[in-house]
C-alpha cells in the first residue's frame, strides 16, 4: 500500500511523501495539466481538427467526380488515372512514420498550415496539368499536404480529451465523412458550370480553409513539456549546438528523426503488431466493399441509379456508427478492444449474407449495417491504441503513424484483390465470401490473445522508483528537486 500525502512547503512548492521518498515541486510557474481538458478550449481544437478531417478526407470523394473529365480532356487512360489517385492517397498513409517524427520537430499548428498550403498548391498544379507526368507531380504534392496533419491533429484531440476522448476522436472522423458525402455534388455543380479546370482551382481556394483550422490549433502544456525535456536530453548528452560541429548537428537531426519514425514502438509493445495486422486485413475487406458495392448490386439486376443509392446508404451507416460509439466507449459500457471485435464480427455477417440476398430492401438494410460495422472502425483504432498505450502515452504518436502505414497496405490490396476475384470466378459471390473471410480472419487475431490484451492494460509503469506519475496527484511535473529521505 503505498502512502501518498501532500501539504504545501513555503516558496510555492508542494511536498510528495510516499515510500520512494520525499517529492518537493515548484508551484510557482507551473499549470496544471488538466488545464483545458475536456473542456474550455478543447471544443475549439475538437472544431478545428474537424474542419481538417472535411477537406482532408473529402478530397478523396471529390476526385472520384474528377476522372472522367481526366481521361477525355488529358486523353489518359482509366489505369493512369487510377495510378495518380493511389499515389495521391495512399501515400499519404504510407509515409504514417514520417509524419510521426514531424510532430516531435515542428508544432501542431505549424504542421497543419503547411499541410493546407500543399495540398493547395497541389491541386492549382493539377488544375494546370497538360499531360500525365504533369498530373503525377501535382499529385505528389497534394499527398504530402494531406499527410502532414493526419498525425498532428489525432495528437492534438488526445492531449485535449481525457473523459470524452472517444466521443471527440468519432466527431473528428465523422467531419471527414461529411465531407466526402457534401462536397462531391458541390463539385459536379462547379464542373458543370466552370468545367473541370475552374471546379478544381475554386476547390483548391476551398482547400485553403484548412490552414485556418491550423492556426486555430494550440500544443498544450504536456506537448510542451516533452519537447522541453527532449531537448533537454539531447543537451546533456550532445552539447548545444553551437558546441558540435555542424556535421554531427545534421548527424544528429538525421538520428533524431529517424528515432521518431515510431518503429520502436513495435519492439516495447509488441502486441501492436497483432492488431496492426488485423487492421491491415480489415481495411482489404473494407476496400473491396466501397469499390464493389456498386457494381455487385448491378449484376444482381438493379440499376446504377439504384445500386449508388446502396453505397449512400452505407455511408449513412459509417456516420452513425462513428458517431455512437464514441459516448459508449467514454461511459465505460464497452472498451475500444470489445468494440473493434464486434465490429469486425458484424462486418463479417453482413459480407456473408450479400450472396444470398435479392430483395431491394434486405440490400438496403444489409448496406447500411455494413457501413455501421465497416465504416466505424477508423475512430475505435484511435481509441484501442489510447487504451493498450495508456501507461506509456508517449508511443501515441508513433503508433498513429505505424497505423496509417499498415492501412495503407490493405488500402492499395482491397481493389486488386476483389477485382482479381471477380475475374477468376465470374461473379462477386466468391469476392465477397472471401472479403468477409478476412474479417473473420481480423477478428480471430485479437480474439485469442485477450489475456495478452489485459495484462498490458494492468502492466504497472516502469521505473517507478526513479520518478512520480504526477498525474496521479493532479499536479505539475516542471521544475521538479527531489530530495531522498
């Protein structure tokens, strides 16, 4: 039983007692770190990751409106068309660890800005595209916009939300959905109006509006302090910088980025790997669902009218879920791990019943469930990750960014993989029977590791007698003296 008390000391300090020794911390210029959590300016960081998530995700429905105007005006082939979209998405999800170690050199606010600038400048570039290449440059451009915040904002709703941290990470995913769903029309009203180089330059200047989200955003105090105590680290075993040499200073920039690439998480927790991978394999399975919905109803016998109607519905059912299940993972009636399971297991009934259902209506409730179960997943990771990584917070970022990195790879695999299938059998029967294999499959990778999955929940923190968890006593750990008894 460990004995903890309190009591103030003169000089503004409070005095720790407990069996490690006696603690004595300097009150005088220090805040409280739960100053604006869960409330206060937490709701302006929640709005301004939010509108992020709008732009950010609604860029990749809006170009999905872009592609055949691409491919009559820029005489391109649906392949090299297809082949621009996947570098402009999916590598801003591979390159995940990049941003990861960006978010340990430069601050929150200064990431997103530029992310916005970037992915602007990219699009003015693809408005102004002549040929392929043109295209591929513009592309790459707008993908390195769209990664910079993708780490930055998930940390910034994490430093903010304590209580209601579940809640506001499915608002931030749910922004981005939205805008996938609102700004696909508003596009195809611009191209009809300015055709598609002037719909894509007032899209670029609607772009900008991330950069406004970005000042908006403010580092709190334990961003601050980790930064600090950082530096500090790389002072007393390195020098200042003004005392190396200015080979080992970009020596040492290199080492200290690629420290914070995040792979060292994997090698602390290695029970991450288990669900990284599950999500992998999930996110194959989500892939092929979006990309072939469509065209699975339409072999069923309905019209690509009504078959698009199915793929609303799904997106309907993805808002929902996100939205729900953040307030019951934040009342304690369900933890991010039992949801992320039963999720998964959803998602693998409803892919199931696809091939043996006809009638419009079973479609329609099958779709919308599907996207309730395979559509929520994105905001639980964030929120499974928070829970298995609580008493080591500062793997967070790093496994943001080895999560964006894993996704990505279902991501690219879910199209080749479904299509593959429906070329080799004839029909999207055996596609998705084995779409839904693959959940069962994400599914059974947590499920028989639980006693796994709790014993890193219950794990005491390290080194407990080399310092305090001050969260405990609710107080400051800056200018911290210890005095042993």
């Amino acid at each position: 039983m460990v004995d903890l008390s309190l009591e103030l000391s003169p000089r503004s300090t409070t005095k720790v007692i407990n069996r490690y020794g006696v603690t004595y911390i300097n009150m005088s210029s220090s805040k409280r770190p739960n100053q604006h959590i869960d409330s206060g300016y937490s709701w302006v960081i929640l709005f301004a990751a939010t509108l992020v998530a709008f732009f950010q995700l609604g860029i990749a429905k809006v170009f999905g409106v872009f592609i055949p105007e691409l491919i009559e005006q820029l005489q391109m082939s649906a392949f090299a068309v297809g082949l621009n979209f996947s570098i402009a998405f999916g590598l801003a999800s591979l390159l995940g660890p990049v941003w990861t170690a960006l978010t340990y050199h430069m601050s929150h606010r200064e990431l997103v800005v530029s992310g916005g600038v970037l992915s602007s400048i990219g699009l003015i570039g693809a408005s102004l595209s002549q040929s392929s290449v043109h295209l591929c440059c513009s592309m790459v451009l707008l993908s390195i916009g769209s990664g910079l915040p993708l780490v930055a904002k998930i940390v910034s709703i994490k430093d903010f939300f304590e209580k209601k941290f579940a809640m506001a990470n499915g608002i931030t995913y749910t922004g981005g959905a939205i805008g996938m769903t609102v700004l696909a029309p508003i596009i195809e009203v611009l191209i009809n109006t300015y055709g598609w180089r002037g719909a894509m330059l007032i899209f670029a200047s609607m772009n900008f509006n991330m950069c406004v989200g970005g000042t908006l955003m403010i580092q709190h105090e334990r961003s601050h302090t980790s930064a600090k105590q950082d530096k500090q680290r790389e002072h007393d075993t390195s020098g200042s910088p003004s005392q190396r040499s200015w080979m080992d200073n970009i020596l040492g920039l290199i080492k200290n980025f690629t420290k914070n690439l995040g792979f060292s998480v994997l090698c602390n927790h290695r029970i991450l790997l288990t669900y990284l991978t599950a999500m992998m394999v999930h996110d194959l399975a989500f892939c092929g669902w979006v990309l072939f919905l469509v065209s699975y109803t339409i072999t069923v016998g309905y019209t690509a009218q009504v078959a698009s109607f199915l793929s609303a519905l799904g997106g309907g059912g993805a808002l929902l879920g996100r939205l729900v299940a953040g307030p019951f993972i934040d009342k304690g009636f369900i933890s991010g791990h039992m949801a992320f399971i039963i999720f998964l297991v959803g998602g693998a009934v409803m892919m199931f019943s696809y091939p043996f259902v006809e009638a419009y209506w079973l479609l329609s409730l099958i779709s919308f469930m599907s996207g309730f179960c395979l559509g929520s997943t994105s905001p639980i990771y964030v929120v499974l990750f928070k829970e298995i990584l609580r008493n080591d917070e500062s793997a967070f970022a790093g496994s943001m960014g080895l999560q964006l990195m894993f996704r990505s790879i279902g991501w690219f695999a879910g199209g080749p993989l479904t299509g593959w299938l429906y070329d080799i059998s004839g029909n999207f029967y055996f596609s998705f029977m084995t779409l839904a294999g693959l959940e069962v499959i994400g599914a059974l990778l947590i499920i028989i590791r639980p006693s796994r999955f709790k014993k890193c929940l219950s794990r005491p923190e390290t080194n407990r007698s080399a310092y305090l968890d001050m969260k405990d006593i609710n107080v400051a750990t800056l200018d911290t003296q210890v005095e042993k008894v």
